[in-house]
C-alpha cells in the first residue's frame, strides 16, 4: 500500500506492560496517520496512553504489536544505528518538566542536541562552533538572546521549555513530538510556548504531534485525536471540540 504523503503511520499499534501477574492494555490496535506538515493533537484522559504512543512514535520503546513507519520504512526492521539515527536526527522531543541539564547553561544545553546529531555524542563533519550557531541562532529566534550565558535555575518555566524547544529543533527535525509541553505552564505562558512552536512549523515544515490536556491549545492544531479505551477515536474539525464541556475527559 502507499504512503504518499504521510511522515509518520502507526497500524494496529498494541503496547502492554506486565506488572507481575497484571496485564495492562493500554493500546490495543491504534491507528494514525500523520501527514507532511500537518499538526496534530492528542487529547486523551490521565493515563489513557498519550505518552506511551508519543514514545512508540519516537522510537523511544518498541510496540508489542503493529508498524510504525516513518516515510515508509518500518522502525521495527530499523537496527540499532538506525534507530539511534531517526531518534537523533528526524524527531525532536519536548516533555512537561523540561528534562535541561541543570549544570550546562542555555547555549550548552541546545548545543547538546547537535552533539548527539549522529546518534553518538560528538562532532563529526561540524565543528562545536556551526553547532553553537545554530543554537544561538535558535535561542534567540525565541527570545532567549539575553540568556544563553544563564543556567536553566535561573529561568521562569517557560524560559526553559523554549530553551527545550530550541534544543529539540537545534538538528532541524522534520518531527517534533511534544507531552504536554504546557502542562507545568500558566495557561499565557503556555500559549507563548505554542506560538513558538507555530511559528517554526511556519517556517520550516515541520510536523508537529502534540499530546496536551488544554483544549484551547488542540483546537490550533489541524486535527485533533482522543485516545479512548486503548484505541484512537477521531474528533475531526478542531473547532467541533470546544463545544465539549470542561471536565468530561
Ligand atoms: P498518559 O500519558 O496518557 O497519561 P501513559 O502512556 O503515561 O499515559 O501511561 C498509560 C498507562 O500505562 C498508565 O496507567 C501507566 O501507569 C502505565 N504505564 C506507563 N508506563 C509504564 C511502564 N513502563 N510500566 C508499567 N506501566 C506503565
Ligand atoms: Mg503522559
């Protein structure tokens, strides 16, 4: 079958964890596909899996059933250099709680996200000092110009996740995979952050998933899914989820 046109494709998608003697089905045959440049939301009840699929997706932890593929090749057939390759080079992720390196100041740590460019940790073919540029180039891009020289204890909290979105972005991933990267945020703040986010997908292309608990901010995506029951139930028109009541996830 083709996949013209879709970057990123999850079929029949199933992770279990064992806890001992309980079995925990938290996907159980989930569905997506995700277009060139498209921006997508995941909305989905505490618990329901949004993280467990965003890792899948990432090829961050493998599924126990299902494909995913990007651009058409299967992550499963992908050896581990492979692997480490797509995860470095055509993802980028953002968490809730930033995950910066608290000793490295702003630049080092986006500057981080070159080194490991490669799927290693080093330079090879560009010198730390290209890297920088970029970093810098990033950094200020969102702001942050006044601040590559501070450590991340000494930034507000959407400081540091704009600092992780350059981090994310510094190797210019066609994907970027967010949890909740506005959930530890006032709700202006977060909005701040998506603008960010927006305006790199603007000028980039870049295919955005977004897993967030804030309807607000799913209803700026193109589509928007709900993950129910370990399966993907589509919502279609953005605009048609405002009209469900606060607290019914
Ligand atoms: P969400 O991000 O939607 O809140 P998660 O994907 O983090 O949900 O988790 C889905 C379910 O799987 C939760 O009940 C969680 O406790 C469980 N879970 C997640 N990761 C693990 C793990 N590594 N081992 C066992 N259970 C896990
Ligand atoms: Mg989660």
């Amino acid at each position: 079958m083709s996949n013209a046109g879709y970057i990123l494709r999850a079929r029949a998608i199933e992770k279990t964890y064992t806890m001992g003697r309980t079995r925990l089905d938290v996907l159980r045959g989930v569905d997506l596909e995700v277009s060139e440049g498209e921006w997508v939301a995941v909305l989905g009840a505490s618990g329901s899996g949004k993280s467990t699929l965003l890792h899948l997706l990432g090829g961050l932890d493998r599924p126990g059933g299902g494909a995913i593929e990007f651009r058409g090749s299967p992550l499963g057939t992908m050896g581990r250099a492979e692997l480490d390759r797509y995860r470095a080079a055509s993802v980028g992720f953002v968490f809730q709680f930033y995950h910066l390196l608290p000793e490295l100041r702003v630049l080092q740590n986006v500057t981080l996200g070159a080194m490991v460019r490669h799927g290693r940790i080093g330079f090879r073919g560009e010198t730390r000092r290209a890297a920088e540029a970029r970093a810098r180039e990033l950094l200020e891009a969102f702001g942050l110009g006044n601040r590559l020289g501070h450590r991340p204890k000494e930034l507000s909290g959407g400081e540091r996740q704009r600092v992780a979105i350059a981090r994310a972005l510094v190797n210019d991933p066609p994907v970027l995979l967010a949890d909740e990267p506005t959930g530890n945020l006032d709700r202006r703040t977060g909005e701040s952050i998506v603008d960010a986010i927006e305006a790199r997908r603007r000028a980039g292309g870049l295919t955005i998933v977004m897993v967030t608990h804030d309807e607000r901010i799913a209803a700026r995506a193109d589509r928007v899914v709900r993950l129910v029951d370990g399966l993907v139930e589509p919502e279609g028109d953005p605009a048609g989820i405002v009209s469900v009541p606060a607290g019914s996830e």
